[in-house]
C-alpha cells in the first residue's frame, strides 16, 4: 500500500491547527512552552507571558520539566535563520504560577 504524501497547503494547515490551539494547554501542567517573536500583524491570542523585553504567547503545556525542554529544542532547532534573525521567533519554557493555571482555565 503506497503512503499518501501531504501538499505543503496541507502540511502548513497542519501545523497551524497544532499550534496555538488550546488543545494542547492543560491548567493542570506545570511547564508552559511560549513563543516569543512574529510579525507585527500577526495575533497574539491566549495567555501572553513577558520574557524581559519580549512577550510569549502560550503554546503547550507539559507535566514535566524534560518534555517542555525537549519540545523547546526541538522547535528552536526547527526555525530558518530568517525566522531566528528577522522575525526574532524562538521558543522558551517556563513554570506556571498558579495564576497563569487560573487564566489557562478560564481561556479554555
């Protein structure tokens, strides 16, 4: 049986519905990964986090310390020089305070 090869449309599709989603954002987790970075026009939606200067919007939530550091460097690794240079994307993971679990909560 041959496998069935995904168009870019709808990889890129894919990768929007599993990003940014609140799918994957559990208020129970400890760890949240953040992305920080983007166009000027693009939405920030959801629980956004200051890093510093910069700003983070949530995208996923782990249990544990190893899978949110994994996920981070996985996405990092991921990223073109001009979404590192000229869009400033990287990702971060930080634990949640309780606080950002209650507003996780109410978002979802």
């Amino acid at each position: 049986m041959r496998k069935r090869i995904q168009t870019i449309d709808e990889f890129i599709n894919e990768q929007e519905i599993n990003e940014g989603l609140s799918d994957d954002w559990n208020p129970e987790h400890d760890y949240g990964v953040f992305r920080i970075g983007g166009s000027i026009g693009e939405p920030k939606d959801g629980l956004i986090i200051r890093f510093g200067r910069d700003a983070g919007m949530l995208i996923s939530t782990f249990d544990n310390d190893k899978d949110a550091k994994d996920f981070v460097k996985r996405r990092n690794a991921g990223l073109s020089p001009g979404e590192k240079k000229y869009y400033g994307i990287k990702y971060k993971y930080k634990k949640l305070t309780d606080k950002e679990k209650n507003e996780i909560a109410t978002i979802i």
